[in-house]
C-alpha cells in the first residue's frame, strides 16, 4: 500500500531531515511512526499526504508514484487518504455534520449519499445525535473523533494520524487507539504518528522509529 | 495473456472508485448543481454578513464604474448632436455673375450624378433675394437696390458617408476649379473641430474606461484576497481532505461576482440619476434648438453591458489574486 525507497527530504538550510528511509506497509497494515521531536516524523506524513515532495528517492502509495504526480492529481490522491491532526482542525463555524460532510462534498457526492455517509461515519466514533453541534461545545476527545470520522467517511484505504493523542488524556487516548484498530480489521492501512511510548508499547503494532532522519528501527 | 490484459483495469479501479465514486449520474449532477447554488448563494451571505466594508468596496467600484459609463454616456450623447448637425457639411457655390439660370440648372444637374452627393439644391437670384429679405431684416433696404446683386447658388450636400475631412476638401478643391464656380465654401472649421473633439472624446471613454477598469479589478483583486486571508483555515482544511482548485476557487469567484455585479447596478444608478439632474436644464436648452436634442439614458443593451463587463471585472480581478495567492497557501 505504501512504500519508501531511499527517501530523503532536505529543506534548503535545514539540512536532511529525513535520510534514506526505506520501509513497505502492506494493505491493512497498521504502524505506528515515533521519535524524538524533530526526528522527521511530520516531514514524513506530509510526504504521503503530497505537502512536500521528497529530494531524493521514491513514495509509492496505492502503486502510485508521489514525486511524479502532476499537481491536479494531488487533490485525488488526498482523498485516498484520510488526515488526522494534533490539533483536529475542525471548521469552528461550521456544524460537525458540515466538518464531516466536507470530504464529500469535495468529492461531488449528492446529498442523500452525503447524509448516509456522514451519519454511518459519525455513529462509527460513537457521535451520532450531535451533528448540529459545534466543535467549540464538544470536548477534546470529541473533536478528535469529529476528526476521524472526517478521516473515514470517504472510505479511504489509507490513514495518516499525526500525534492524534497528544492532547488528550491517556484514557481517551486508549479509546481512539481501539478505534484506530477497528478501522484497521476492515482492511485499511494505518500509519500513526506518535511519541507516546507507553501506549504504543501497550499495543501489538509495527513500530517504525525515526532518529534524526534515519530509521533506526522498523 | 489474456491474464495480463484483465488485470490492468482491474488495477485501476480502486483508483477510479475513489475519483468518481458516490451516487449514480443523476444524483452526482445535482450534487454539481447544488455545489454551484450553494457557493452563488454562500458568497452572497458572506458579502451580507460584513455589510460594511462590502458597501464601502461597493460604492468605491461604483463610482469607478460611473465615471467611466458617465463618460460614454456623455459622448454618446455629443453624438447625437453630431448627428443633427450634418448640414454643416454642406458646401456652398457661388456661380458666377454672368452665368444664367439654364446654365445653371445644368450645372447642377452635372453634379448631382456624382455618386458622393446626397442632395443638391439650386437657389436662383429670385430666391435668393426673397429670402435675404424675410431672414436678414434688411427687407426695406434690399428694396431700394436697383439691381439684384445676390448670385445663384448651389447647396451640394455630400453622401452621409462622407465623414473623410480629405475627401470633402477634395470635394471642394474640384468645385472652386469649375468654370461657373466664383466662390466654393464650406464650413469647414466647424466640421473639423467637432470631428477632432469627438475623437478626443471617443479615445478618452476608451482610455478612461481602460484605466477605471484596471482600478475595479485591482480593488476587486484586494478585496477577495482579504477575504482569502480570513479564510484561510477553511482552504487549508479543504486542500488537505483533498479539494481542488476549482473547488477552492468557485466560492471567491462567486463573491468576485457579486461584487462585480452590484457595482454594476450602483453606478447604473448613479449614472442615472446624474442623468435626470441634467435632464430639465438639457431639454430645456434643446427647446432653444427646435428639439433638436435629447438626453440619452443607458439603453436595454448598455445596461447588460455595464452590468456584464462590471461582473466580469469582479470575477477576473478574484481570478488573478487566486491564481497567484493560493499557490502560496501550503497547508502544515
């Protein structure tokens, strides 16, 4: 599903934040990505989701080669893959039914599909009854589930989390990481990104380790 | 072989599924259709909610618009007294003392198979006494003369098209050689000047409405890249879960519209009532002139026009500034 051949990422003055980094997740795979900050994890997702595109080497996901791809297909391949955030980043105007909706209604989805999808995604996380609410109403925890449910609801293969626990406590942060787990029983591909050590030890996950832009362990 | 060849699409169909998947046809093109209702209607909320410096954007676009259509206006309306004045092109001659009236009738016949030449008009000595007499108020003193000492005339009046100011000089240059001609003339001065000023005129609507138009789409631009900087955390968030450009585009190129288009109707207003100010005194001095004049407001084709262009304006001026702005809006 995802592939890193030889990948090496440098900003101009930063020097390389990521080195030679080669590893393969398979379909339904789920891993989690940690590190010490700085260790390039971020850098790392952002060159699955196409935010950068790496200096040297090759991201294959889903077969597809990233670094070729052309900058009007950037937008088709996000859709196959679901971004989740520290800091959720939910649209605070909008109602979570619209912060849902709106990978659908990018994607040209009627209305009656967009309902439906909206509403399997929200009972998913366990959230069905407050669509017409605002994120700022919901607590922490809920506006990370708001977020996942956005992440799934066009049914991508593949999902990328960047630190989704880090500001939530470690009971919620349980919580989410089960609901990682279900999402990955149903065949789709995980990549996680996190430096919470106790709870990834407590889960029996693929643990890709960066040190200074090298992968030290996989 | 055969393996080979039914495994391709078979490839690629993931990939199509999440390009074009959701609903059957039908349902996908109404989902287009509301996505375009929603921005149209979306943009204008949002020009609503922040009704402040939407009108001041507004009246600012307006009065760039109304000078630049105020102008046109203006113009068409000198051309219409253009128009009125084609007599002035007009050439008279002057024949000669000792050519008689026969002489020419067939002078004048001569020239009216001139295919340039509209109408031609002889005036004999009679005539031409009659009315010194009934216009000049010299009457009595006309009386007193022995001897009729007016000539005939012949009024040449060139072909509509004749708006060359050579060709009528040329025109004229062949009457004054004639052998009947004593004296050939135009008012010539008079066509020339109101030939020169409706140039001038003519250029400066186009200059004028060239540079107001920069300014409308530069305010515009200005406007709509505010609104791009309040909203950047929805474009953001929008790139990331995959939105196009166009997806991203279609609600600022709305409020471009919008903006573009009630600029259109302010300065048709604006226009419009400067118009009907003038309007009294205008028809008043035209009285003065036989009616000859009357004020021309904008027309069913002008009004689409300005509100057209205006729209236009508005989108392009969001255009530019998404082309060049979005590029640099990387989402983090």
């Amino acid at each position: 599903m995802l592939k890193f051949d030889n990948v090496s990422m440098r900003y101009p003055g930063a020097g390389d934040v990521l080195r030679n980094v080669s590893f393969h997740l398979q379909r339904g795979e789920m891993a989690f990505l940690t590190g010490h900050s700085g260790a390039g994890k971020s850098t790392l997702l952002k060159l699955i989701a196409v935010i950068e595109r790496c200096s040297r080497g090759q991201v294959l996901l889903d077969g597809q080669d990233l670094n070729q791809a052309k900058d009007r297909q950037v937008p088709f391949i996000r859709r196959k893959v679901g971004l989740i955030f520290q800091d959720y980043k939910l649209l605070q105007d909008r109602t979570v039914f619209d912060n849902v909706a709106l990978p659908l209604v990018i994607a040209g989805y009627g209305h009656h599909e967009v309902s439906r999808r909206v509403r399997a995604s929200l009972d998913k996380v366990g959230l069905l009854g407050k669509e017409r609410k605002y994120p700022a109403v919901l607590s922490g925890g809920e506006q990370q589930r708001v977020g996942i449910a956005r992440a799934v609801v066009n049914k991508p293969p593949m999902i990328l989390a960047d630190e989704p626990t880090g500001n939530l406590d470690p009971e919620l942060s349980a919580e989410i990481m089960h609901l990682f787990e279900q999402f990955q029983q149903v065949g789709v591909t995980l990549l996680i990104a996190s430096h919470d050590i106790s709870l990834i030890a407590q889960m029996n996950h693929r643990i890709l380790k960066l040190d200074h832009g090298q992968l030290v362990a996989s | 072989m055969m393996k080979h060849v039914n495994k391709k699409p078979g490839k690629q169909e993931p990939r199509w599924q999440t390009k074009i998947s959701g609903g059957n046809f039908v349902d996908k093109f109404h989902a287009y259709r509301n996505l375009h209702a929603h921005a149209l209607f979306s943009s204008l909320g949002r020009l609503v909610a922040s009704r402040f410096s939407s009108a001041m954007t507004i009246v600012v676009l307006a009065i760039a618009i109304s000078l630049a259509s105020g102008f046109y206006i203006l113009v068409a309306n000198l051309q219409q007294l253009a128009g009125n004045l084609e007599a002035s092109n007009q050439i008279s001659l002057f024949l000669k003392d000792d050519i008689s009236e026969a002489r020419a009738n067939k002078f004048a016949g001569i020239i009216r198979q001139n295919p340039d030449i509209q109408d031609v008009k002889l005036i004999t000595k009679e005539q031409a006494l009659a009315e010194f007499q009934s216009y000049s108020g010299f009457g009595e003193a006309v009386k007193a003369l022995e001897k009729n000492p007016l000539p005939i005339v012949i009024q040449v009046l060139p072909k509509n098209s004749f708006e060359n100011e050579q060709a009528l000089e040329v025109l004229l240059d062949d009457f004054k050689r004639s052998a009947e001609v004593d004296f050939a003339q135009m008012d010539m001065q008079w066509v020339k000047r109101l030939q020169s000023i409706m140039e001038v005129a003519r250029r400066g609507v186009i200059l004028l409405s060239l540079l107001l138009g920069a300014g409308v789409l530069f305010i515009t631009a200005n406007t709509i890249r505010l609104e791009l900087h309040n909203r950047r955390d929805e474009v953001v968030i929008a790139k990331l879960v995959g939105a196009t450009n166009g997806f991203i585009h279609r609600p600022f190129l709305y409020s471009g519209f919008w903006i573009g288009f009630f600029s259109g109707v302010a300065a048709w207003f604006i226009v419009t009532i400067i118009m009907l100010i003038l309007k009294q005194p205008i028809e008043k001095l035209s009285g003065l002139y036989d009616d000859a004049f009357h004020v021309l407001f904008f027309g069913f084709t002008e009004t689409l026009a300005l509100l057209f262009i205006s729209s236009v304006l508005g989108v392009v001026g969001s255009w530019i500034v998404l082309h060049f702005q979005l590029r640099q809006l990387k989402p983090e």
